[in-house]
C-alpha cells in the first residue's frame, strides 16, 4: 500500500512507465525508511519480486506486498541464508536524521551494516549490488560523508558489480526544510566558482530518489556505476530510454 499522496502520485505515474522486459528479485534491507517504503510500492508495482529485512520490532513497517523476513542488518550471519536466491541486493541501513552528533552512531550502525551487506553480497556472489551513499567530498557532514566514502572503497575492494547513488537531501513529505535553500542553490549553480559544488550537493526530490533506484534496479551493471546528483535527476527520462530499448 502506498504510504502518502506523493507515493500515490508516483505510483500513477510509473503505471504510465512500459513495463521493465525482465523481472528482478530483489533483497533490501532498510525498506521501512523514508525512501524504502516509496521503493517498495514502485519495484512491485513493476513487476519485481520484493524481500524485506527488517529488525523483528518494525516488521509491521514494510509496505504491503513484500515478502518480510527478520534479521540483524548488524550482523549478517542472521540473514545471509535469505538472500538467495535474489539478483539484487539494495542496502538503505543508516541512522535516521543523520547529525555531527550521531559520528559514533554512522560507524556503529551505517558502517557496520554496509560491511556486513557487502561482504555477504560478494560471498554469495550476487549480480547487482545497490547502495545508498551520499554525496561527497562535502563542507559539512564530515563524519557522514567519511563513512560513506569508506564503504565504497570496500564495495570497490570486495569487487562487486554496484551501483552507488549519491544524494545529498531528498526533499519529500516531512522532510521539506530545505526548501528554503532553492534561492542558494540557484545562485550556486550559476556563479562559477560555485557551480560544481552545488550540482554535487543539490537537493533532488523523493520521486527523482525512487526513479534513480528504479533504474538501478532494472540495469544492472558490471564493474561500478557512480549515480551522482544531476544523473539521480536525469533518472526518470533515462529509465524511459532504457525500457523502450530493452522491450523494443
Ligand atoms: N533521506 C535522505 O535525504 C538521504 C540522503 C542521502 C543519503 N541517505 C541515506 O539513504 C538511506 C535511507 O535513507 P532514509 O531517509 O530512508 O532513512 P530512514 O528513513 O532513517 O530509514 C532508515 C532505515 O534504516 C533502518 N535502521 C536504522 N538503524 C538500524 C539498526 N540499528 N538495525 C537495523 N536497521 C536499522 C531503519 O529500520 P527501522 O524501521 O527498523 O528503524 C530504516 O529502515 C540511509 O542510509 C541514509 O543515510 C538518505
């Protein structure tokens, strides 16, 4: 079940979407978050087969339609037996409202469960592995973006064959501040000097998120593909392209 008017929306629109040509089977843990219960409704919708890992406390969190299973995401001896037989693996663990105060929380809980989702994935050998970064290098947030840089190098180490998103703030229901800092942002990203850093680090929305995981999901690649800013907002025209072709 979708969870909000905006997921509906999205919903609509992806209805409108060709249907991927081949179906997926996909692991995530993190699905009963801010963008995993937006995921979740979407990769159904398409025709992809769903498992959740949730911790036992949030099983009733998970949108409807997925297949639930209960494990540590700390610890992936309790869920490396529920992986197979899926293709793809998202991983969107991470500590919510992420603060400089929560530094020891990043390595305790985002840290420690990316390693554990990396090293089972590369155990198992599965095809595709999809991780939620963030967008770096950035002035603020360095405990954060540290992190997250730490996993993609072992993701690189473990040779995966991943596709890495690097967001820096979704805007969506509940988490609208930052809109207040669009004026910022466009001035940023005309003025030369500040160009750059302002495309790295833009705002993108909850629909443009779901999209470019979407299209992770449906083109799977080999080696590792770094999903930046504008490439999360280009997503949902080049999710388009990429099911014509592949049901042409
Ligand atoms: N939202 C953004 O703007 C944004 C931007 C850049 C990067 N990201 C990253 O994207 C990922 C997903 O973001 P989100 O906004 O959906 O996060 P969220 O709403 O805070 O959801 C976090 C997810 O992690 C799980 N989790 C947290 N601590 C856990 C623990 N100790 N053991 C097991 N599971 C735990 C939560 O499960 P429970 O339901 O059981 O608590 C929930 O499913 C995060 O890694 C976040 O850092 C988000």
């Amino acid at each position: 079940m979708p969870a909000s008017i905006s997921d509906i929306r999205l919903l609509l629109k992806v209805k409108k979407l060709p249907r991927c040509a081949e179906a997926r089977r996909v692991f995530i843990t993190g699905g009963t978050g801010y963008l995993g219960s937006s995921l979740i409704p979407v990769l159904l919708e398409r025709g992809h087969h769903v498992r959740g890992l949730v911790r036992p406390t949030s099983k009733r969190n998970l949108p409807g339609g997925c297949e639930v299973v209960s494990g540590d995401a700390l610890d992936a001896r309790t869920y490396q037996n529920l992986i197979r037989p899926s293709d793809t693996f998202i991983h969107l663990v991470g500590v919510s409202n992420p603060s400089p105060a929560k530094a020891a929380d990043f390595r305790a809980i985002d840290l420690v469960s990316a390693r554990e989702a990396i090293h089972a994935a590369a155990e198992l050998r599965v095809p595709h592995f999809i991780y939620l970064s963030v967008a770096h290098p950035a002035p603020v947030m360095k405990a954060y973006t540290a992190v997250r840089a730490e996993c993609e190098d072992l993701i690189r180490q473990r040779g995966l064959n991943a596709t890495v998103l690097r967001p820096w703030y979704v805007l969506g229901p509940g988490h609208r501040w930052p809109y207040a800092l669009l004026p910022v942002y466009k001035v940023a990203e005309v003025l030369p000097f500040t160009r750059q850093g302002a495309m790295r680090l833009g705002l993108v929305t909850l629909e443009q998120m779901v999209m470019a995981l979407v299209q992770a999901v449906e083109s799977p690649v080999q080696g590792l593909k770094v999903v930046d800013v504008p490439a999360i907002r280009a997503a949902q025209d080049s999710l388009a392209r990429e099911v014509t072709r592949q049901t042409a």
